[in-house]
C-alpha cells in the first residue's frame, strides 16, 4: 500500500527494510512514512486550492509528537479533546491559536489550561458547558472564543460506534436546539462567539452526508446573521474513510467541490478535522510470529502484537490487511487466526487469513497509522511498543519502547 511496497519479496516502508527496522527497534513496532503524510496534507490541499480551508488534524487518531510536528511543519493546525492532547500538540510545537478543542467533556482545568494556551475556539457541546467556560472566562479577565458543535440529525453508512451525527447521539447540540444556544452564547458574558461545527461519523466512504451536514451548518449561519450574530467559519468535522481492504476514499474533488458551493460567496471559511484520512495508511504494525499453534479448532499464529497495540478487530470487527514482511515463495499456506498474547477471546489481529508463514518471521498488520497507537492500552502490563518514522531512507524511533517500571512508576505500596 502506497510507500509500504515491496523491493523484490522484502517489504519496505519508502526506502528503509523493515526487517533492519525489527532488528534494530524490536517488535512489536509501529512504523510510519512521513512521506504518506505529506501526500495526504498535499492531495486535501488541492483539492480545496483558492478557498479559505484550514486543516485541523484529529489529534485523536494518533498523537505521537513527531507525527504531530511533521503535520505542524506541514502547516496543519489540530482538533484536540483534552488536556493531554493540549499538551502534545505544544510539545510537538503545533499553533494553538489556531487549533480547535472538541469534546463533550471538557473539565474546568481543561478549560483553563485552553484558554491559558490561546485555544483558537472551544467547540462546545452544551448549554451546561457554555456556562462553566463563561464563568471561567470571566474569573481569568479572558474573552473565549467559541463555536457550537451542532448535531444535524444525518444518518452515515458506518460502524454504528463510529457515527455521531444520527438523532439522540450523545454529541453535540440537537439541531432543534441550536439556534436558541447560540441566543444563549450571544448573551453570555465572557464569550465570543466564531462558528459551527459538527462530526457526523467516521471511515465514511461517500462524502455526501458531509456536503448535507455543511448545507445545513450554512443554512444555520444564515439564520445567525439575520439575528445579528456573525460566524467565521463552518467545521465540517473528519470522517473521511480510506482502504483496508478493498473500500476506496471519498473522491475529494466533488467533496470540496460540493462544501465550496454549500458555503457559495458567504464571507465563511472552512474548516475540516481530518485524521483517519491523513494517518490511517501512513502507518503499520510490525510483529513477530512467537509459535504457530495448531488445535482442533483451527490453526493459530501467535504474534508479539496485540489487541493492546491494535484494538479495533477486537471493538469493530476491522479488517486490516496482514503481509509478510518478507515474501516466502513455494510455501503452503496456511488458514489461520492471527492473535496475540492477550487473555482475551477478542484479542485478535486478522481471522481466517491464508498465510505462509512460519515461527520467527515478521509480518506487517496494514492501516495503522490512526487509531492504533492512540487507542493502545497497558492491558497484561504490556509497556507501549516503539514507534518509528521513515522519511526516504531516514528512520528515526519517535517512542522508545516502554518498560514494565514505567507502567507502575505512579503506583505505590502502603507502608506497613
Ligand atoms: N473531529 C471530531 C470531533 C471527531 O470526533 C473525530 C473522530 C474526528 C474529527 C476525526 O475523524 P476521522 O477523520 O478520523 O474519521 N476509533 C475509531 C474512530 C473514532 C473516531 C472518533 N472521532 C476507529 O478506530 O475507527
């Protein structure tokens, strides 16, 4: 896939063999292509060349601060859900002034360490959470900037734990309700107030639902003005899907195409939160095959990953591609599970795959670059596993693998 090709039967991330990266870093590892990143930063940007569009990047779906800096340096700005990422996107050097903070939790330290660093505008969820950042303008002598995250009730072709935007969803403000939170906002001390914006659902392979939910946002905006209120901008949120296995992306020309015309001569820019779309292929897992377990239930490949490293198999039911990282020819192949070390029945990598493989060897678990890392946990105190960015022939370790002390450094026993 893309910069993850074969040279001959050893499979290469750009210019670097993976199997050096293996011996050099261990596994499991994650590796990922700057060069994946760029194109992905360069495609969105034509696509909507000679329009005011400003790339926030969903920090959700991988953090990694070299990720983070690279997508800074590429002048993206970010989409950020709390204080930890807060805190990634200044260590990794992004603009937080241009950033924006999502979420429908926001905590009052959140808030003040946001509007500390010069949020570029809280996306807010709630007349709840309006109040509770008003009030924490005003004790800080701060004006914060803010956008509500409307919810517009459109229904998305997705896994249903990954769409936000349908009726009765826990995310943003309920469409009915919008217009009489923004009066609400507009009253508010301490306020002031940017845009709109939503997120109706993610891994979306037909864009349509987006250009349906940025009409509706600019229908809004048009009501607003004639109220007097004024909006800057309309974030259409993230969502676009990529390939694991036989999907296509969205096409993005009709995409900006069909969010240009939505927005039409109005004096608004846009805004969107891509991150599956720009990490997702830019990434994989690198693992090693521990045994290979035959039982009268099937045949088992044990690898050194995990649902730890990779959980969506385990939470969606993902497919993601798995290859050998180097090609065996003549070899049967073999119909197997792929799974790791986990007790957990769930902790799965690929079911029923035909692999030729054998103990020992290396293989790649495709698409992990978003979502995979960021939603690993420490499950069996098993430490986080190294991740690695290739650019060309350059690979540099982004994150040294974890050691079992660091997971329990916080931990502390009772005196007797
Ligand atoms: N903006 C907001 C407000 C979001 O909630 C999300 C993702 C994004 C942007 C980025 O969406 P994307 O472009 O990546 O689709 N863990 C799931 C995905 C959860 C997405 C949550 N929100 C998975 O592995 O499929």
């Amino acid at each position: 896939m893309e910069d993850f090709i074969y040279q001959a039967d050893r499979l290469h991330a750009e210019s670097v063999p993976l199997e050096l990266i293996a011996e050099e870093h261990g596994t499991p590892c994650f590796v990922y292509s700057a060069a994946v990143m760029r194109r992905r930063i360069e495609e969105l940007r034509a696509a909507f060349s000679g329009q005011s569009c400003r790339i926030c990047y969903a920090v959700k779906a991988n953090g990694n601060l070299a990720v983070l800096q690279h997508l800074a340096q590429l002048g993206c700005a970010f989409d950020l859900v709390s204080g930890g990422e807060l805190a990634r996107v200044k260590a990794a050097g992004g603009d937080v002034s241009v950033s924006v903070f999502s979420g429908v939790g926001k905590t009052a330290e959140e808030i003040r360490q946001a509007l500390d660093a010069g949020i570029g505008a809280f996306h807010v969820e709630s007349p709840s959470e309006l109040e509770r950042i008003s009030r924490i303008a005003r004790e800080m002598g701060k004006v914060a900037p803010v956008s509500l995250r409307v919810n517009p009730a459109i229904e998305v072709d997705t896994h249903p734990h990954i769409a936000t935007g349908f009726r009765g969803s826990k995310f943003g403000i309920p469409w009915e309700e919008a217009l009489e939170t923004y009066r609400m906002a507009n009253r508010l001390d301490g306020l002031e107030i940017r845009g709109v914006a939503c997120h109706i659902g993610s891994q979306l392979i037909d864009a349509e639902p987006i250009v349906m939910a940025a009409r509706q946002l600019v229908g809004l905006a048009d009501q607003l003005r004639e109220e007097g209120i004024e909006l800057e901008y309309v974030d259409v949120g993230g969502g676009l899907g990529i390939c694991y296995q036989d999907e296509k992306s969205p096409s993005l020309d009709p995409y900006a195409e069909g969010l240009r015309e939505a927005i039409g001569d109005r004096p608004l820019s846009l805004i969107i939160e891509p991150g599956r779309y720009v990490m997702g292929n830019a990434g994989i897992l690198l693992t090693r095959v521990e045994y290979i377990k035959h039982t009268t239930g099937g045949h088992f490949v044990v690898v050194d990953a995990a649902m730890t490293e990779l959980m969506r198999p385990a939470l969606y039911g993902a497919w993601h591609a798995i290859m050998p990282v180097i090609k065996a020819e003549g070899r049967e192949r073999l119909n197997c599970d792929v799974v790791g070390p986990v007790c957990e029945t769930a902790d799965y990598l690929g079911r029923s795959r035909n692999l030729a493989v054998e103990e020992g060897e290396l293989l790649a678990v495709f698409s992990c670059g978003a979502y995979a890392a960021s939603m690993g946990s420490s499950y069996n105190s098993r430490p986080p596993v190294a991740e690695v960015m290739v650019d060309g022939d350059r690979h540099d370790l982004v994150r040294h693998r974890g050691e079992a002390d660091e997971l329990y450094a916080g931990e502390t026993l009772r005196q007797s």
